[in-house]
C-alpha cells in the first residue's frame, strides 16, 4: 500500500505559493534519552490536508524578510522559516534574498507541526526559486538541522519515525477517515510537557500498531492510538481532561492528543459524524475551552494495495 500527498506548489506573480500541512501523531512513544539531550522516539505521523499558505518571491538585495498575518508569531530570525531561509542563503553562498509571507491557519502550541511544515515548505520553494538544484538528500540533511519533524515534511508520506524523528520509514495506513481536530484556548510547550514525562521502564511494541493502521476497520485503528505523551500534558493542563470527556460523550471512540498538544484528535469514518460531533461539543458544556475545531482528512495522493 502507497500512501503520500503531494506538496502544492504553484507559480504566482513574481514567486511561488507553497500549501505547509499539518501532522498526526498516530502513535508516539518514548524509550529514553539521548545523548544529545533529544529522547529516542518511535512515531507514526500522517500528514493532513490542514495547512498553512506561504509565499516566497526573490530578493535580489539578499535579504530575507518574513509577514505573517497572526501577530502571535514572531516573524524574527528565532522564526524557523527565518532560519530555514537564512541556513539555506549561507550554506549554498547564493547572493539571494527572498520576501515571504506567511497566512497561518494551522494553530501554534497544538502540536500539529505547522512550524516544522513551515520550514519544509521553505526549504523546497527556495531551492526552486534560487534554482539552488539541491537534491532531496541534501535538503533532508539540512532540515534535520532545523528540528526533529521537519525531514518528515520533505518526504510527503505516512511513515513511522524514530531515533529523535529524523529517521524516516515511510508506511502503509488505512485511508479515507475523517478527523476531527479541536484546538483549545490554550496550548502547551513542548519542552513543559517532556520535563513531566516518566519514561516507561519497558516500552510498547509498535508491532500491534502497525496492523491497526492498515485495517479497514476504524475501531482496529483507534485500537491503535497511543500517545505517551498525553499523561503528562494531562497533569501540566487539568483542562485538558476536561475536553477528553466531552469529546467522549459527544461521540468520539478514542480521542488522543497531537503530539505534545495542546491540540486534540478523534477518527471517523466520514465527514457527516465527525461534524455531528464537533457541533455537540461546540454548544456542550466544554464550549468555553475550545478556540478551534476543524474537519480534515489525511493528505494523500494514492493508497493502492
């Protein structure tokens, strides 16, 4: 079975349009830690069409500018498209800038991976649009640099990821489900969830996961969930078992947390039940712990057996 999406990238005025997608995490599990200070991770990421939208267009001065329409993000060299751009400008001395401009929708602090998508995008449309000529290896290489997700964006398909994520198997999944991703008012840090997390002393084993995903049964696949992370993101923010339970009385089987969240997931098997869901939950009893709800699917071009 092939499962993969294609980045779109399409030619505007001057530049280039490049669509950034988001991730699931699928299953998420930690063995330890690393020398490097990274955990060992072993995940299973599906990317979705949830999406941010970038813009690139050449500066001839060479420098590198970034808009972005959320006045929650930084737009500095801290950015991780500043710094994909600018890791990109230095490391093949073109004398090339690019103005770029970002139109955020995929919500920060969720753990959707929009910043590392982000940083991908950037990487493939500056290569085209410098006409750097970079192989994919390089262009992995370099992303690797920028953070553990972001060689996962350059290979647009389902895979299971491991050493600190940069190790990439791409993977059979069951296609065609509807997801319903709900964003509370509140996100989570990265680094606050991992210091609470107590690393198992035996590990799962992702053999049975593995299964799951490729049944055409959805009640295998949520059989198939899993996230270590959710407990300690549960004891950072106790709201977060709240939302838990109105998505389970409203109907979601299995609702699990993306990555490191603050953002939550639940599967269906078509748009009409994932919608029925999403309105009971917007005006139940939760309805003030949520910010965004979204109907999405996963971002696939084929799944052939």
């Amino acid at each position: 079975m092939k499962a993969a999406f294609e980045m779109r990238m399409v030619s505007i005025t001057n530049g280039l349009q490049v669509w950034a997608n988001a991730k699931l995490n699928f299953y998420l599990e930690i063995s330890g830690k690393r020398p490097d200070g990274y955990h060992e991770v072993s995940t299973f990421m599906v990317p979705v069409h949830l999406h941010d939208v970038l813009e690139f267009r050449e500066d001839p001065t060479g420098s590198i500018k970034l808009w972005c329409d959320s006045k929650e993000l930084s737009t500095g060299p801290d950015n991780l498209i500043v710094r994909a751009a600018t890791m990109l400008q230095e490391e093949s001395n073109t004398p090339l800038g690019a103005e770029i401009r970002l139109f955020k929708h995929i919500p920060w602090q969720a753990g959707l991976g929009g910043g590392s998508s982000d940083a991908a995008a950037t990487l493939s449309a500056l290569n085209q649009l410098w006409k750097l000529n970079l192989t994919e290896n390089v262009l992995e290489e370099k992303a690797a640099k920028l953070g553990s997700d972001v060689p996962f964006f350059l290979q647009k398909k389902a895979a299971w990821c491991s050493g600190r994520g940069e190790k990439i198997l791409p993977s059979a999944f069951r296609c065609g489900l509807s997801i319903l991703v709900v964003k509370p008012v509140f996100g989570l840090s990265t680094a606050s969830v991992y210091s609470r997390l107590k690393i198992p002393t035996s590990p799962r084993d992702q053999a049975e996961a593995k299964g799951s995903f490729v049944s055409s049964e959805i009640s295998k696949v949520n059989d198939g969930l899993f996230n270590r992370l959710q407990e300690p993101a549960l004891e950072l923010e106790p709201a977060l078992g709240l939302l838990f339970d109105a998505l389970k009385k409203a109907g979601a089987k299995k609702p699990l947390l993306c990555g490191s969240g603050s953002a939550i997931f639940a599967l269906f098997e078509h748009d009409e039940r994932a919608l029925e869901v999403a309105k009971s939950l917007i005006h139940g009893p939760a309805r003030n712990l949520i910010q965004h709800t979204f109907i999405t699917k996963q971002a696939v071009k084929s799944c052939d057996n």
